[in-house]
C-alpha cells in the first residue's frame, strides 16, 4: 500500500505554533508580548494570554468586543474570520492551529485503545455551535463583562496561558481559586479523551472550528474527491482524523483539511487542492 | 454546489471580510483588540 509520509504537515504545524508564539524571551520573563503585532488576531486558537504570543486569538478578541455595555458590531474580528474562512477553511485546523497540533501528538502517544466515533456522535459535533452562539455570543453579550469561552471552557487558555504565566509569577499563583482548578480539569479531560480519540476538543467544543467549517464548500483551499478514480477500498475511512468517510464527505463542514485520507488513497482519488477556476469534467462536485 | 457558484461564493466573502476589515480599522477597533491582548487576560488563566 503506498503511504506518503506525514512530517511534512508536522513541520508545518510545528512553524505554525512557533509563529503563533514566536516571542520566546516572554517564556523565561513570565511577561506577555505588548508589541503593535498584537492587534492583529491569528488564525487559530492561541491565547494572547501565552508569554509567547505575539498575536490576538480572534475568540478572545470577538467575546471582547460583545461583552462591552455599549457593543458594536465587531467589523474588525470578523473581517479577519471571513478572510481566513474563505482562503483556507478548515486548513487552519488541520495546517496551522497550535491546539489542533497539540491534540495530533496527543494522539499519536500508544493508548491501550483508539476509537474512531463515539456512540451519538452525529449530536456531539453540534456541540460546538452551541458552544459558539451561547458561550462567545450570546452570554457576553447578555450578561455583559464577561468572556464566558474563555473564562469557563477554552482549554487553550488554560495550556498556552495560565500554565506558563502561573508557574513564573508568584503574584498571579497566588490567586488561583476554584475557577482555575476548574479550567484544569478541564484540560486535563481534554488531554486524556484526546489520547483516545483524533481531535476532540475539534470534533464537538471548538466554535472556531464550526465556524471555518462553514467555509469548507466555497474555500480556496479544497479536498477534492475525483469518482471516476475512486475504486472504494475504504483505505481512507479508518485514517480520517475526524472520523468521517473522505470518499462522500470531502466536502463536509468536519473535514479539517489534513490530508491523511489522500495520503493513502492508492489511486489518488483524493487530493488536498485549490478550487479549481478552470472547469474539470470529470471532478465531482456535491 | 456548481463550481461557479462556489467561485462566486468565495469571491463575495473575501470582499465581505476585505470591507470588514477596512470598515473595522476605519472605527478604530483594533485598537480595541489591541489594548485587550496586551493585558493579561485573567479570565482566560482561570483567575478573574
Ligand atoms: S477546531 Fe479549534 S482547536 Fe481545533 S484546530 Fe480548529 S481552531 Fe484549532
Ligand atoms: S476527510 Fe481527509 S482531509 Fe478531511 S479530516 Fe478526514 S482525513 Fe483529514
């Protein structure tokens, strides 16, 4: 069976998350970047409360903008989401997420037992439009001054955030209360189910994630599935790292473009592409 | 979906996020942004 190998994405998944957090130095000082840089926000999900960061986490900034008393419409952030929705959908969570690439080595750690889908998994993955409207929406914008992802779930915050600032700054450290021993559960739950299974935080919490999923259709960057290649072995079913069938679903809104399923695909009837912008006969579209 | 429509699709959302972001910068918000991210954000280290 032909398997391309996959160390190219790792190499880029690693520069993503070095790029992310590129101001080294905060991570011996315990002091977070403050230069101009910060006032763009990333494409994934990076707290810009890690010493590393040199960007805004475009979650943050979002729930920022809304829980004012007096909101306006967030232009700025969501221009930033439309752009990096439309160019690279889902891309962003296979190629360039630090916590998308730390759930991959997680799950690359032997485990006595991998499962590719939980049972009611079909209703677990609307988790996170729930999570999304409630959590970065609705509650800052109703109950005003709070940013409720952030503060009651992300556990990229938790990681990139409060662990490295915490264990350098005894000022902060002695503030941790229940919401942090909170926070760490729940990351470490997200660790642990992250070593069973590809992608957790992804498949069903991450309102990021939804939210480039919405792109997936019309993004420029595109997995293309050619049907008049495809001879069904299934070879990409079990490797999917979302657990969907790449062969029927190439298109689907939890397609995080990692091009595992193509890498093995022996007829390359799946490839990780641009939208094409001359016309192809025999490329099937949805 | 037909690869025009896809083609047109996208060609509306980069302009859409192009004019966001253009009318985002015109009102000063990343400002907003900016004055948010550089401060510790103790909500999301789990201690505000
Ligand atoms: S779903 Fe969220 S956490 Fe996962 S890779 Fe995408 S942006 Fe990152
Ligand atoms: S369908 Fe292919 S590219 Fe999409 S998540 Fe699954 S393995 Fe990755």
């Amino acid at each position: 069976m032909k398997r391309k190998s996959e160390w190219k994405r790792t190499a880029v998944q690693a520069a993503s998350l070095l790029l992310h957090n590129a101001n080294l130095k905060g991570f011996v000082t315990g002091k977070i970047y403050q230069g101009d840089l910060k006032q763009v926000c990333v494409p994934g999900l990076n707290c810009y409360s890690c010493p590393g960061a040199i960007g805004a986490c475009p979650v943050g900034s979002l729930q920022n903008a809304l829980q004012k008393s007096k909101p306006s419409f967030p232009f700025y952030v969501l221009g930033f989401l439309l752009l990096f929705g439309a160019l690279l959908g889902r891309f962003v969570c296979g190629f360039l997420c630090p916590f998308g690439f730390v759930q991959d080595l997680l799950y690359k750690i032997p485990f006595f037992k991998k499962i590719r889908t939980f049972p009611g998994e079909k209703y677990l993955r609307w988790l996170k439009y729930v999570v999304a409207l409630l959590l970065v929406v609705a509650l800052p914008l109703i109950y005003t001054g709070v940013p409720y992802f952030c503060k009651y779930l992300c556990p990229a915050g938790t990681l990139f955030g409060a662990i490295p600032l915490l264990s350098l700054d005894q000022l902060l450290s002695d503030q941790i209360g229940p919401l942090f021993w909170w926070k760490l559960i729940v990351l470490i739950v997200v660790v642990l189910v992250s070593l069973l299974i590809s992608r957790p935080f992804c498949r069903y919490l991450c309102p990021l994630g939804g939210f480039y999923g919405l792109f997936n259709r019309v993004s420029l960057v595109q997995l293309k599935h050619t049907e008049t290649k495809c001879v069904h072995c299934d070879r990409c079913v079990p490797v999917c790292a979302m657990g969907i069938d790449p062969k029927t679903q190439f298109d689907s809104t939890e397609c995080i473009r990692c091009g595992k399923c193509a890498r093995v695909c022996p007829t390359d009837a799946l490839r990780l592409g641009l939208l094409d912008l001359k016309k192809k006969k025999e490329e099937q579209t949805a | 979906m037909k690869r025009a429509g896809r083609i047109a699709a996208l060609g509306g959302l980069l302009a859409l996020g192009a004019a966001f972001l253009s009318v985002g910068i015109g009102k000063g918000q990343m400002t907003e942004v900016l004055s948010k991210a550089i401060r510790i954000c103790l909500e999301c280290i789990g201690i505000g």
